[in-house]
C-alpha cells in the first residue's frame, strides 16, 4: 500500500510526463490557440481612452488669450464667482460682511 502511495505521490511523479487527451470541455478544447473576444463596447472605450491621452492637460490657446487680456488690462473676472470660490475655500468670511 506505501510503495503504491509513493509510486503516485513520490519524487518519481514529479518526472513523470501526463498524456492528456485532446477532450473538450464546455466549448474549450485543449491544445487549441488562444483567442479573446471583445465587446464593442470595450473597443468603444479602448479607442476612446487612446484619444483622450493625445488631449494636452492644457489648452495653450485659452491661456495665451487670458494672459494677454490681463496684460492688456480688458479682463475682468466675474466677482459673483470669484466670491463664491473664495467662500467655499474657507479664505473668505461671510460674517465679515
């Protein structure tokens, strides 16, 4: 009964080589090649993920317009928002007022 045990689960089991049938199993076949399937939406989004990394992180048209309205003295930032932020951010106290 040991030498049987040994003979499966042993150092000889490690060398040994299993045959494994070319046998099916719920649609996948061993020994077949690899393939993957995508959805339309994962190549949606893979398309859209590669366009969104050539987008610059900023727009050197919108900053170059609000440097030179600020050096020409023509901009004029909306107060109401910029009270809002400065409120919102704790820098501003509304009882000041």
């Amino acid at each position: 009964m040991i030498s049987r045990i040994s003979g499966q689960y042993g150092l000889d089991a490690m060398n040994r080589k299993k045959s494994r049938p070319n046998v099916s199993y719920g649609g996948y076949q061993e020994n077949a090649s690899d393939e993957a399937k995508f959805s339309s939406f994962a190549v949606s989004l893979s398309k859209f993920n590669a366009e969104l990394k050539s987008v610059p992180d900023v727009r050197e048209d919108l900053v170059d317009n609000f440097k030179n309205q600020i050096d020409s003295g023509e901009y004029v930032p909306p107060l109401d928002k910029l009270a809002d932020s400065l409120i919102m951010a704790g820098i501003l106290d509304t009882e000041e007022f």
